[in-house]
C-alpha cells in the first residue's frame, strides 16, 4: 500500500496510517466501526485544532459558514421583484430553471457596500429550500487554526443576532463564525407571506 493513503482521525487514538483502514469488502462486510471515526483533528483535550470554513465577505464584515454550505458561486442574475417583501430581498432569479430568492446581504445586515468588489450570486440549498445571497468577491475556503479563535462573540448586525457561533482572527481582520442555517431559516420567516 502507498505511504501517500489517506489519514483517519480517532479521538482515542490520534491519526491512524492508511494501512490500517478497510478494505471496502470489510466495510461493506459489517466490519465499519463509525465511532471510531473523527472528521476534524483534536488534541489530547479535545479542543479543535483547526477549522475550514467556507470565507465570504460583504461590504466590511468578513462571515465564516459551513465549508460544505455553498452549492455553487455564479455572477449575479436579473431578479424579479416581489410586492411586499422587505427591501434586502431583491426578488426570484431563475437559476438553471430553478426559481430561487435572492438576498442582498449588504442591504439585510445593514453594512456598507464595498464597490471595490465584484458581486457574486451564492448559491445555497437545493430544490424549493435553495436560496442566493449576494455577496463581495468570490468566497473561498479557507482554513482556520484554533490559535487564532476570539473568546467571545464580537460586536455583530442584529440580524446575526442568534447565529454567531464565535469569531477567528486572521491576518488582522475578525470573521463571523455563523450558523448559516439558522440564519437562513430567520430570512425565511421574515419573506414567508405569512410572517406579517
């Protein structure tokens, strides 16, 4: 077998080498042991080591989500407007046939717009749950060492209120780590026809 295998986590025993992973028939066998496998690298105590976020911007605040959150990045679209929705919601854009909200996120977390940067169209979801955000640049994953999370919660919009997992310091400029589900679930109540 190859030095090169790939490396499992196990929070009992450190990093496994790939020699001592299944083979596929053994795992298909009954011979997987899930428990026994751990995603992100932790140290004795158990404190993350480093984590990978999917990085956006809008306008001067810096927002960390899940690194698997986005479903694909495109340039923004013709949006449709809708009567009797709040501002920030700039319409339904037809995404590859799907008709899916649009969020200027400038706009709903009441920051300044940075022109510098080209917008682009985040793609979140699948199906009726997918939704755009309109964001600053392209996002970009980036990994996070633990060396650098905030104790605390930093000052955020009051639409974060609720969602701000904690922050990570970098290169000198602080990201939001967010909860961007719950967040998305907030938006939804507040552009659901039967929130007002």
């Amino acid at each position: 077998m190859s030095s090169f295998g790939p490396i499992m986590h196990s929070p009992d025993a450190g990093l496994l080498p790939a020699e001592a992973a299944l083979r596929p028939s053994e795992a298909l066998d009954g011979g997987f042991d899930q428990a026994a496998v751990e995603t992100p690298a932790a140290d004795a105590a158990g404190a993350v080591l480093a984590a990978e976020r999917l990085a956006v911007r809008v306008g001067n605040l810096h927002l960390l989500l899940a690194a698997d959150a986005g479903r694909e990045v495109i340039l923004p679209l013709p949006a449709s407007q809708l009567p009797h929705t709040p501002a920030w919601l700039l319409g339904i854009a037809n995404v590859r046939g799907a008709l899916v909200p649009v969020v200027d996120l400038v706009s709903a977390l009441e920051v300044e717009r940075n022109d510098l940067s080209r917008p682009y169209l985040l793609i979140l979801g699948a199906g009726d749950d997918a939704i755009g955000l309109l964001v600053d640049g392209l996002p970009v994953l980036q990994r996070f060492e633990s060396t650098g999370k905030l104790s605390g919660v930093p000052p955020h919009p009051s639409m974060l209120d609720g969602h701000v997992y904690g922050a990570f310091e970098h290169a000198g400029v602080v990201w939001l780590d967010i909860d961007i589900h719950g967040f998305l679930e907030s938006v939804s109540e507040l552009i659901s026809p039967n929130s007002g």
